[in-house]
C-alpha cells in the first residue's frame, strides 16, 4: 500500500516480566517480540517505521542497525501512549499519508490484519480506525463505546470505566490507523486528566468524535492477534501460538512434522518439501534444510545449511555448521561452529568437531573429536581419535590429506600433516609430518611377564 508510515511503541520497561531485560526484547519463537509487530508493519507495506524506544534504547535500535526504512524515536520519560506518539513526531515530519500506530508487545499481531484494516478505513474516509475485538474475558482492556449507528465515540480505560462500561466485552487493541494530518493537528491536544495522570492515545477517539470527524471500529475475528504480553506466562503463550503458525506454513509447503506441538522451530528458518522432523527437535537462527532430510528426535540445531537428503540422527546437536547433500550426522554427535562436511561425509556417535571441513566420502564413525583440522576426501577416522589442537596458549592446525586411514586411539599433536594415500596405525601419537603413501607408528614396546599374576595372588 502506498503512503503508509507505521510507529510503534517500545519505550517501556515491562515491570511484569520481573527482568532485567527491557520486556520488548524478550525472545518469542526466536525473534524478539519487538521485531514481530515490526515486521507485520513492513509486510503491510508501511515505510518509514518508527519505533519509539525508551527503557535500553541501544539495545532496541541494535534489532533494527540493518534496516535503514526503521527509524526510532527516543521517549526519555514514559508519560503515556499519546506521549510516546508525540516523541515520533519529528521522524513522520516529512510523511503525509495513513500512520499505523502499533504496540511493540503484540507479536501476533498479523499483516494481513493491518491490511484489511488500513483498506476499511481507506474505504469510510475515516479520520480514525481502531482495531478492536470481541473477548469473553475484557479485564484489563480498555473499552470501546459506539453510538446508536456504530461509529465509535470514546475508549475509556479499565480504571476508569464505570460498572455498565466494564461489562462491555469489545476491547481496544491499542492498535489504529488514522491520517497524518488528523494525527499532527490533534495529538497536542491530549490531556492527562485521567486516573493515572497519563497521555492516553485513546483521547483522539473522542476528539475526533467531538469534531464530527468519521471514526470507526474494524473488529478483528481472531482475537488472538491483539494479545498483549505482560508477563512470562503470556510470552509462552504467545509462543507457543507463533510457533503453531509457523509449523502450519511449514507443513502446508510439504514438510512432514511428525508431532508438530512438539516441534520447535523459529519464523527464520527455512525447510525444504519431503523432511521430516520428528518430535522434541529445535531448529533455530538463520537454518536452512534442504529437501528429503530426516531430523530425528530430540536434535538442535542453530545457525546451520543443510543440504537435500541430509540424515541428523537422534539427540545430536548442530551450531554454525554448513553439510552438503547425503551427510549423516550421529546419534548424539556435536557440530560446532566453522564445521563444513561435504558430500557422504559420515559423523557417528559421540564425536564432536569443531572448525573443520572434512572432503567427500569421508567419515568418523565413534567417539571422536576433530578441531581446526582439514581433511580430504575418503579418509577412515577412527574410533578415539583425536587432533590436539590446543597447547594452553594457541590453536593449531591439523591437515590430513585424501584417502588417509587413522586407526583407533590416534593422537594427532598439531601442528601437524599426513599426507595422502598413508596409514596411521591404531593407538600411535603423531608428533611430526606423516609424507604420503606412508605408514605412521609408534608404540611402546609391548612386555608379558608370564606368570606374573600368580606371583601376585
């Protein structure tokens, strides 16, 4: 939509979440709530954005450092809503057109909805529209009152609602569209006459009222997208709907979720059709799994791309790590970041791997671990093996080249090379460069003093 500009309010604290984390940064399904509302807003075609920071303001601007179409706007003391939009005053000065006005705790809030309601007030000419619902529980919201024809006329807030008032179930979303013009020439106009000595936004319902001006009420069927989050317990609710919506999605573009209330996977993670994702996995950050992959139970996975026919096999957990097509990671396997495996590449059962790639076709089976190390393609790590990459002071590099054989209980010291084609014997400490087509041993001598035990006894 063209000439849509959107502010939205995080200045707040948010006491009842008992943190020492301003509450709009707390994290729903992966993003923090703040970015939510603000994303609906861009969906809905609004730019500029404005958002009103005040309680750790760096750290909310900080969300948006890449997004140069969001402003923010300081609100040094939190007076109330409507002084919250009178601080975004100055970012919206050059703006003439429809302004959203947003709650930056609302993360369920949807595109579609602020859609349909900047076309109904469009539609009506209306100098403002509120976004309301219908709820059988309204405490705690503030109450929206119509006339005879059904405009609304006023919104009167919980405390100062009378008995008759309160029992009305339609509610304020704090959600409203309403014209540039409109917003500028009446938002000096607010008073703090009210129970909490606060500027309430509300107040340009009844001004427009008073002024003859068209305000109305787009009542929104699903409930849930106003739901504002206060506290721990909503957050997990609200959560726990978002991460519903983005299991549905998922599902309907091809994904099998095998127990989808017990997947756990963010907004900004990307699957491809025919994966399946068994239950109790979570699948977060920027995570891209390609087409045909098997996710088993109880597998994490952050920050990674994993390409088609991938298998992640039970309990395994995967960080800042990219596998190509046909990898098998696990069970109980640990990826860490800078990990690359390419094509085939075999990772069992407890091995864990850190900055390394490791060429096609090659495998660690068991019980292993493999640090700053490149290794070639075809190469039989085996069981117990280990690059000792770390010295107390620095790292070192490990280089095995293709098609080299590491037997069981191998202690690579690095810095150190085998080179390709060669053979490390099980149980041997490589302290110096193994040169290619080669075999590498070193043992202790072994000694058997027959009868020995007996002597003992």
């Amino acid at each position: 939509m063209e000439n849509v500009a959107a502010v939205i309010l995080a200045a707040g604290k948010g006491t009842r979440m008992k943190s020492g984390l301003v509450k709009v940064l707390h994290p729903a399904a992966g993003r923090p709530m703040i970015a939510w509302p603000v994303a609906a807003a861009r969906a809905a075609g609004a730019a500029p954005v404005v958002v009103v920071v005040g309680h750790q303001a760096d750290a909310v601007r900080q969300v948006f450092h890449d997004f140069p179409d969001i402003r923010t706007a300081l609100q040094e003391e939190q007076l109330g809503t409507g002084h919250a939009v009178a601080c975004a005053r100055e970012q919206l000065a050059d703006f003439s057109g429809t302004v959203l006005i947003l709650c930056g705790d609302t993360p369920l809030l949807r595109a579609e909805t602020l859609r349909e309601l900047i076309a109904t007030h469009r539609h009506e000419g209306a100098a403002l529209t509120v976004l309301t619902a219908v709820v059988d529980n309204p405490y705690g919201y503030g109450r929206v009152i119509r006339d005879r024809a059904g405009r609304v006329t006023r919104i009167v807030e919980q405390k100062d609602a009378t008995p008759e008032e309160q029992a009305l179930c339609e509610i304020n979303s704090g959600i409203y569209c309403m014209e540039a013009g409109f917003l500028n020439a009446n938002i000096g106009a607010i008073s703090s006459d009210n129970a909490q000595k606060e500027f309430y936004l509300t107040d340009l319902v009844s001004i427009a009222a008073a002024k003859g001006l068209t305000c109305l009420g787009h009542r929104t069927a699903a409930a849930e997208e106003i739901m504002g989050v206060n506290d721990r317990a909503q957050l997990a609710e609200a959560s726990r709907i978002l991460r519903r919506r983005i299991n549905y999605d998922l599902m309907c573009a091809g994904v099998s979720l095998i127990d989808p209330e017990h997947s756990y996977i963010d907004g900004s993670v990307t699957i491809g059709p025919d994966t399946s994702v068994h239950p109790n996995c979570r699948i977060s950050g920027t995570t891209a799994i390609g087409s045909g992959c098997v996710i088993e139970s109880g597998v994490s996975i952050d920050d990674c791309s994993i390409g088609d026919g991938c298998h992640i096999k039970a309990g395994s957990v995967l960080e800042g790590s990219q596998l190509l097509a046909e990898v098998s990671v696990g069970p109980m396997a640990h990826l860490r970041p800078g990990t690359v495996l390419n094509d085939h590449v075999k990772i069992g059962n407890f091995v864990e791997t850190k900055k390394i790639s490791m060429g096609a076709g090659s495998k660690a089976s068991h019980l292993t671990y493999l640090g700053d190390a490149g290794i070639g393609s075809n190469v039989n790590i085996g069981c117990g093996t280990i690059t000792c990459n770390y010295d107390g002071v620095n790292k070192h590099r490990t280089v095995i080249g293709d098609d080299v054989f590491i037997g069981s209980d191998v202690q690579l010291v690095a810095p150190v090379e085998v080179g390709r084609n060669s053979l490390v014997a099980a149980g041997t400490t490589v302290t110096v460069d193994v040169p290619p087509d080669s075999l590498a041993i070193s043992r202790v001598p072994q000694v058997n003093k027959v009868g020995w035990r007996l002597k003992k006894k």
